[in-house]
C-alpha cells in the first residue's frame, strides 16, 4: 500500500455512513474517533481507525465516557458482546 488515496478514502466514508446509521437508529449522539497512520513503506496495517460511541450521552449502553476500569486498570468495557453487536450492524453492512 502506497499511501491513504481517494478509493481508500471512499471507502472510509461508505462505512462511517453506515456506522452512523446505527448509531441514529440506536440513539447515540456523540462519538471518539482515531485515524493512525503508520510508518510510510509498511506493508501490513498501515492505517488503522477506531470510533467507540461516548456512552455518557446515552445512558442506556452502561459506564459514562471513560470511567476507573479503563483509566486506572487499564481494563477495557465492552458492555455489548461483540457476537451481538455484530449482529445489529449486519444490517447495515
């Protein structure tokens, strides 16, 4: 891979288009995103993005934004199973 071109960047947009959808229909309003970037000439995972809802705004999905498990255990909440939130978004992709 050479570079974050215009296809990669289309293809970045269809899918936040979708993540959004899901997150309207699910009544989340607000978002944490992260794009890296990695060494120019890597191979492998050369890019990488996260977007993890800000829960604090939606207090049906558990722990406010970011709360003592992942600030001082650095212990990650996953507070829906990945096998049903990957059902959910079937949908959409």
């Amino acid at each position: 891979m050479n570079g974050f071109g215009p296809e990669d960047c289309a293809d970045l947009s269809a899918g936040l288009e979708r993540v959004f959808a899901y997150y309207r229909e699910h009544g989340i309003c607000s978002f944490n995103a992260l794009l890296c970037f990695g060494p120019v000439g890597q191979r492998y995972f050369s890019c990488s993005f996260r977007i993890i809802p800000r829960t604090f705004l939606n207090t049906r999905d558990y722990a406010p934004d970011a709360g003592f498990y992942q600030m001082l255990l650095s212990e990650p909440i996953c507070a829906i199973s990945p096998e049903r939130l990957c059902e959910d978004l079937r949908p959409y992709f």
